[in-house]
C-alpha cells in the first residue's frame, strides 16, 4: 500500500516535472489575458483548506516579482465580500476541483466577466470547467485526503503562475525567471534529505513528542502557509492533538499567555527572516513550557530539527515536508489510522454538511 510518507517524497521529482513545463503549462494564463495582462492591477486567489493555505504561502513572493498587490481569500470570506475589482486577474485553487463553494465563486466571476483561471489537478474538473481557462497544478492522483503533494504543487504552481506574468509585463527579465526556476529545484533536491532528517529526528524524540497536548507552529513570509499547513496536517491526520499555526511575529500578541505544559511550540526557521522571533519564542517553549524546536536553520540545541535551507524565495517547499512528515508520524505513532481514500469508515461529519460535489 502507498503510505503517506510515500506520497511526501513524491512532491520532489513532481516540482522537477512542473518546472520543466513551466511555460506550457503557463500558456492559457498568457491567452486568457491577452492585452489585459499589462492593465491588471491585482491579483486574488481564492480557495479552501489546503488550497487556501497554498495561496497563504505563494501570495508574498507573487507580489514581489510581479509588482501587482495579491490578496488572499477563504472561499466563504470571498462569498461575503461587497466590492470586486473589475481589473483583477481571480484564481481559484482546489485540488479535485470539485469545492462547491470555490466553484460557485468562479461562476459568479464570469457573470462579471471577470478573468478567471483555475488551478486543479485535472482540466475535467467541475471548477476547472467552470472557470475560463486551468492551470494544471502537477499533482497527479493523490491517494490521501490529508493533502501533502497538492500543497506543495499548488504552491509552486501559483509561483510559476506569477513568474510568467511578471515575464509578460516586464517586471523580471529571462534571465531572473530562469534563476527562479533554478531555486525551486535546488528546493526539490533539498526535499530528499528534509525529510530522511524529519524521520530520523522524529525517531529520536518520539516519546516525549507523543506526550504533547498540542503543537503550536509558528512562521513569517511564506513559512507562515507551511505553519498553517502544518498545524492543519497534524490536527486531521492523528486526530488527536491540538494544532494551530501563527504568523510569527502576530503569534506573540497574546497566544503564548496561554501555554502551558504539554504545549509544544515549533518555529520555522528560515536564518533569515525574523530569527529573532524563532528564537525568542522557542527559548520561552524550551525554558517554561519543557518542550520546542526549531525547525530549520540555527538549532539553539541538539534537540532541534536542523536542515539547509537551499530554495530562496522556494524555501517553503522544503519545510513542508518537515511539518507534513511530522504529522504522519505522529499518527502511525499514538496508532492512529492513516488509510488511503475511500478505505476505512466514512468519516461522521459528511452525514452534516457537504464541501465539495463531484
């Protein structure tokens, strides 16, 4: 049977294929626009869960190269919202494609004539069909709904989404976009070894990480969506223990008065932004609350999850699969059942409320 840890490794060779066909795959985004390309002004992504948190991740670093502002949206946040601009380019990422409410929100965009692209798995999806023209995210078949492999390419997906716009209008030239697309495979052959050291560490430390009440999981720029990955990962795959993610530096504002033993607080580490606070806040987990880690670059101890960060503005991929590695074992550890799609007991809550339709 192919296990999560399996699919977890897959995100590498499959982030070398998307690269690769970056511009094809690019094309219908070109088409789409036509001229408009340079008289966009914005750039909102809407979607839910893990496709949210996809967009959470991307945003910061598709602002950058295409200097247009990139606003993030929950599905039902969009829904509420009042006011649309008419000159904004909507992405709509769901890795099935068949989120019910992510779809009706394409079909309200095109009501509006608003250009619409789709980021799914496959182009007969129910929202890629919806929309005016699909990106394809690279995924494949996953065969777990704890998505590990949809994360990561529609992270990359919606970064080669930007890179190409940027190509279009003028913000970088080819030889950035080329350069780019070089970190995001130094951040593929970096993924390997991340996550033979997230087993490796985990094996050492498993006793005292079962003992957990929760996990809390801090970030900045774009390990920000890793931490809100992270904390979803761990909640739905062990069923067990509490898991939320914060931006860094907002995680300060009152969350850590209310930790107490049993919380343990991870904090990605990039070496680079906010160290400071990765640091501040660990030592605190460390010293009061008996059990953090730093995940990443600069361990404070030997207990720390160290790895190289090699991708750059890429670098969310390769602590994905530190979260996500950490999640599954945490699982197959306290004995939860990790079972594919489809096998096992339905899970209770369909029989309440419905998010997505085939």
């Amino acid at each position: 049977m192919v296990t999560m840890l399996d699919c977890i490794r897959r995100v590498a060779p499959l982030t070398r294929e998307i690269v690769k066909n970056a511009e094809v795959n690019t094309d219908p985004v070109v088409r789409e626009l036509g001229d408009d390309i340079n008289k966009i002004n914005e750039i909102i992504i809407c979607g839910a869960g893990s496709s949210n948190t996809a967009a959470v991740t991307a945003a910061g670093f598709m602002e950058k190269v295409t200097g247009l502002q990139v606003h993030t949206f929950m599905a039902n946040k969009f829904n509420g919202k009042s006011v649309y601009n008419p000159d904004a380019l909507y992405i709509f990422v769901s890795q099935t494609g068949t989120s019910t409410l992510v779809k009706e929100m394409v079909v309200r965009m095109n009501e509006k004539g608003f250009h619409t692209i789709a980021v799914t798995e496959d182009e007969n999806t129910p929202v890629a069909k919806a929309a005016r023209t699909h990106v394809n995210m690279g995924c494949g078949y996953e065969e777990y709904w704890f998505r590990t492999i949809g994360y990561c390419t529609s992270v990359l997906t919606l970064m080669i989404i930007a890179l190409r716009i940027a190509l279009e209008r003028g913000t970088i030239g080819s030889a950035k976009y080329n350069e780019y697309l070089q970190e995001a495979i130094k951040a593929a052959e970096n993924h390997p070894a991340v996550v033979d050291k997230a087993v490796k560490w985990f094996e050492e430390h498993k006793d005292q990480l079962v003992k957990g009440r929760s996990f809390i999981i801090y970030g900045s720029g774009p390990l920000h969506g890793v931490a809100l990955e992270g904390a979803l990962k761990i909640l739905e795959t062990a069923k067990h223990f509490l898991a939320i993610g914060y931006e860094a530096e907002d995680g300060l504002h009152g969350p850590c008065l209310g930790f107490t033993e049993g919380d343990i607080v991870i904090a990605l580490n990039d070496g680079v932004n906010d160290e400071w606070i990765s640091h501040g806040i660990v030592n605190f987990g460390k010293n009061e609350l008996g059990q953090a880690y730093i995940f990443g670059a600069d361990p404070i101890d030997e207990n720390d999850l160290r790895f190289d960060v090699t991708g750059d503005d890429f670098r969310a991929l390769e602590f994905a699969p530190a979260v996500e590695t950490l999640a599954y074992l945490l699982a197959k550890a306290i004995g939860a059942p990790v079972l594919p799609a489809g096998e096992g007991v339905e899970h209770p809550s369909g029989r309440y409320f419905e998010t997505h339709r085939g």
